[in-house]
C-alpha cells in the first residue's frame, strides 16, 4: 500500500508539472487540454488501481511529448525531462502491478525508452523536478542578483519594456546596465527580444 501512495503522489507531482509547462504554450494550443487531461486520467486510473489504464495514459502521453517538443514552443529540455520521469514512473507501476522484474529485463526496458539520450539530465525523484522542468538548460543560480530580479518581471507578463524595469532600480543604474543585463538573460536562453530601439520588447522563451 505504501509503495502505491509512492506512485500515486510521484503522478500528482508530474501532473502539477504538465500544468506549469502548458502554462508556457501559446494560448488555445489544443495540446494544453489534451497533455492536462491525459494526466489527470493517469492519476485518477492509479486512484481505481487501474494500473493497465494508468499505463496506456502515459504511452499516450509521451507520444504527445514527442509532437510538443518538435513545435519549439519551449526549450526541448522541458519535454525530455518530463518524457524520462514519466518513464520512470511507466516502471514503477509495472513492478508494483506485476510484481518485481528481474533487472535485466528492467534493464532491457529502459534502453527501449532510450532514456539513455538524457542521461546528462540526471533528475532527483522528488518534487523538485516541476520546478527543474521550468528551468532553461543555463542555471538560474549563475545569474547575478540585479539578472535575477529582472527574469522575476517576465513570470507575470507576456512582454516586458525597458520602462518597466527601470523602477525597479528605482533609478540607481543606467539603462545602459539594464541593457547589458537583458543580453545576458538573452545570451542563456532565458528571454528574447523583438524590435529595436525604443520599440523593443522582451519576452521570456
């Protein structure tokens, strides 16, 4: 019974992640209700014990991680994180509902997966992955204070001008250091702009 609460909890955290990452997809993408839905399904199947139901979800589910990721709507590494921990889960749920595996035929199972390809993105199992899969591939932690409090203006608007962050200095640097921060956060992936000079806007990718 433990170890099915163990699953259970894993597939709400994954779930909450499918949520945050569609937060990102362009509005009225029908895979937002389509990759939320499958994932409320596989938890509510793992609720019933309907572990071959959960497990056809989450077939489902990578497919559709799969047509995501070739869209280029986020970085690829959000939907091969979430494709590896899905897959792990596809495991866990095999061994709880048929019983342990040998490990070669574990073994076996994961090269099928291909996991290998993201090995270099080695994930903890706990609930840190939602917040690992709203991370670029350069770490936030190499960002500067000033670079971090500007990226924090970008998680409640679609467009952000330079008139909005010089305040946020309250007028201690220049909009020459603004800029110069802005190319870095454009330089690690992490924002984007569009238009030049006194129409430019940026927007987090």
């Amino acid at each position: 019974m433990e170890k099915s609460q163990d699953i259970l909890r894993r597939a709400l955290d994954l779930t909450l992640a499918i949520y945050r990452l569609t937060d990102k997809l362009p509005k009225g993408e029908v895979l937002i209700s389509q990759l939320r839905k499958l994932g409320n399904e596989a938890v509510g199947d793992l609720i019933m014990d309907n572990f071959s139901g959960a497990r056809k979800k989450i077939d489902l589910l990578l497919i559709y991680f799969k047509i995501s990721q070739a869209q280029n709507w986020v970085s690829e590494i959000n939907w091969l994180i979430l494709k590896n921990e899905y897959q792990k889960l596809n495991l866990k749920i095999a061994g709880f509902w048929a019983g342990e595996r040998p490990k070669e035929e574990k073994r076996e199972n994961i090269m099928s997966h291909n996991i290998g390809n993201i090995a270099q993105y080695k994930m903890s199992h706990n609930v840190a992955v939602e917040q690992a899969l709203l991370e670029p591939v350069q770490r936030r932690g190499n960002l500067s204070s000033r670079q971090q409090k500007i990226l924090e203006e970008f998680k409640n608007k679609d467009l952000v001008k330079m008139v909005d962050l010089i305040p946020l200095f309250k007028k201690t640097i220049s909009e020459r250091t603004i800029r110069n921060d802005l190319q870095v956060l454009i330089k690690n992936k992490l924002i984007n702009k569009k238009g030049e000079r006194k129409s430019t806007v940026y927007f987090s990718n």
